[in-house]
C-alpha cells in the first residue's frame, strides 16, 4: 500500500466476536477479550484502542494520543475521544449482563476538562452503576498516563431480551493467531495531514480558514486522513461533515458503526459551525458533547453526514447542535455541544488550562 493512501482507504483489518461467544456471559466475553480469544476488531487496528483490564462491573480501555487523531487546529478534540470513552463505558455494562444478553446505547455524554495534546495514551476507565432489567448505567473517567483528569463520560444503554437458539460455545477456547500485515496499523505510522499554522489562524477569521480548507488551499487533518471525515459545507454559524460508514470505524458488533465514531462525525460538525463565528487570533476549546442514538449506522461504506448549526454565541460560551443522517436520510444521532470561546489564544489550546468562562 502507497505510504500516502489515506488509512481509511486502505482494506480493513481486524475482525468480530465469534457468534457461538454470544452464550457466555458479558464478563466472560471480555475475558476471552483480553486473552486473545477474540479478534481485535477494526477500529482497534486503526486508532490503536485496546482493552487493558475488566472485571465485573469494570473495564479499562488505552487508546494512543497520536498525531493521527489531531483537528486543523492542533488539539485532540472531544470526538476522537468519544471512540474510547464509548468502548470502556459499553464494555462496563457488557461485564454486568448475563449470558446471550445484547444491548444498544441510548445517550453518550462526555465532559473535556482541558486541552487534549497529541502525547501519550488516555486510559478510560468504565464502571457500572446500574443495570436493570431495561436499562443500565456507566461512567467513566479518561485519564492521561500521569492520572490527569482529561474527561468524564456517562452512558445510558438499553438492555434489550436475551437471545435464543445460540450455538453452545466451545468447551475449550483457542487463542487466534494475530494476522501479520506487510505494514504496521495506521495509528502506528508516521501521520497524514497537517494542522493549520498559528500564523494562519491570526489573520484569517475561523469562517475563512474554514472556506480556505473547502478550496483546498490548506490540506485536511490528521483525524481526516484517518478516518475519511471531511468538510463538505460551510457558512457563518453552520457546518457539513461527511464520515464514510467503512468497516474500519466497528467495534464488537459486525455492520455497525462504533457510538464513538458517529460522536466523532457530530462533534466535528457542531464544533466547526462554532468556529465559523470566531475572529482571527480566537482559539476554541470544546468543553461538552451530548449524543443521543436514534438508530444504527450500518458500516456499509456510504456517506453518513453530520450537520452543525450554532444556537447561542455568547462572549466566552457558544453552544451547537448537530444531527447525524445515514446515506438515505434516516436520522441516526442527534447532539449538542459547548465550547469556550477565548480571544488572543493560540488555536491549539496549548495554554488554555487556566481558563475559566465568564458571564455572558
């Protein structure tokens, strides 16, 4: 493969629970997880996010800070983090449910406490707090490797009835052989892309950076080289986003997209209809992301597009909202989220961890 194709173009890797572990318990299933006795799926191969730890009622998940995962501004922002916040919050309620019991995200909700910078990994820690005969609860706490607080998230699921007529699962598990690929995973590699300069983000206002992006006269990020995420639409205040529904963004489920990556194609639309608002020399730094699923997104290779429209641009806090449509226009997801606006900062973020928001 040519070193300057874009991963998400590249054939997938990785593969999917074996049907016949369905009849374990959740618990049993990480287990087997963690032992090898599963493949690592797709989006695992791709960003590098990994099950480290699980117990019942917990899971711990590591996903590199690479520079693959960076925004046009320079910063990690709250999306990339959605894909392994979602992977420990739905693996904690996994560890609690009994044998043949699937179940689906209702509600992601993810809290950013400061500037996310591409170094090191985030460990995501995922606890169950309830789980009921309908519904359960999970939260969880991202952590840089030094035990900063960089985000909190919750999750609200819902427990659907348990399967029948599952084959029995094997009296023996047998570890799967690894398969070896010519080339290391994407997170691996050296990234594509690039991050808009500071030079540039102080004479152009966040609309034209923006519209400069559209004409390709700045190339795309990081994050959109790795995950085919691209800018198809903007204007003051609104933001289109296009996100290819490949196999390359599933989880545990086969023929669907992972909650973390649709929370990514949302945020990014919400957030750039932000920025478009902001003048030169204005950094913005995404504090808060509600997504709540209306249905699957089936990873069959087509456009899922997000749609981002600001509701409120306050002196220091601006607020969005964006909603997420499957190639056929079903609606799929719909969010909000919150940004602090801080004039004279640099677009990174880099030295935002003092900063606190006025009264508008």
């Amino acid at each position: 493969m040519n070193s300057s194709t874009p991963p998400w173009l590249e054939p997938v890797r990785g593969g999917h629970l074996n049907p016949a572990l369905l009849a374990l318990p959740g618990i049993e299933q990480l287990r087997a997880r963690l032992a090898g006795y599963q493949p690592r799926s797709p989006i695992a191969h791709l960003t590098g996010v990994q099950l480290i730890e699980a117990g019942i009622g917990s899971a711990v998940f590591e996903m590199p800070l690479s520079d693959w995962l960076c925004a046009l501004q320079g910063a990690i922002s709250i999306g990339p983090l959605a894909i392994v916040a979602d992977a420990a919050l739905g693996a904690a309620v996994e560890s609690g449910l009994p044998a043949a019991t699937p179940f689906v995200t209702s509600e992601l909700s993810i809290r950013k406490l400061g500037p996310v910078q591409p170094r090191g990994s985030v460990i995501a820690r995922g606890s169950l707090l309830t789980a009921r005969r309908a519904i359960a609860l999970s939260e969880a706490s991202l952590t840089d490797a030094h035990g900063r607080l960089l985000a909190h998230g919750s999750s609200l699921c819902f427990v659907l009835p348990q399967l029948s007529g599952l084959p029995e699962p094997p009296a023996q598990l047998e570890p799967i052989e690894p398969t070896v690929y010519d080339t290391p995973d994407p997170w691996q590699r050296a990234p594509l892309g690039a991050v808009v300069s500071q030079d540039v983000w102080d004479r152009l206002s966040g609309l034209e950076v923006m519209r400069a992006r559209l004409a390709d006269e700045v190339p795309p990020s990081p994050i959109a080289q790795l995950t085919g995420l691209d800018l198809e639409a903007v204007s003051e205040g609104e933001a289109t986003f296009v996100l290819p529904a490949s196999d390359w963004l599933t989880f545990a489920p086969p023929g669907r997209i992972q909650g973390g990556a649709i929370a990514l194609l949302a945020e990014a639309a919400l957030s750039t209809a932000i920025q478009t608002t902001l003048p030169a020399r204005t950094a913005l730094s995404p504090i808060d992301l509600k997504v709540s699923y209306l249905r699957p997104l089936a990873s069959d290779g087509r456009q899922a597009t997000a749609r981002g429209t600001v509701q409120h641009a306050g002196r220091r806090i601006a607020v969005a909202h964006s909603e997420v449509h499957d190639a056929d226009g079903k609606r799929v997801a719909l969010a909000t989220g919150s940004a602090l606006i801080l004039p004279g900062r640099t677009a990174s973020g880099a030295s935002l961890d003092d900063a606190t928001p006025d009264e508008d």
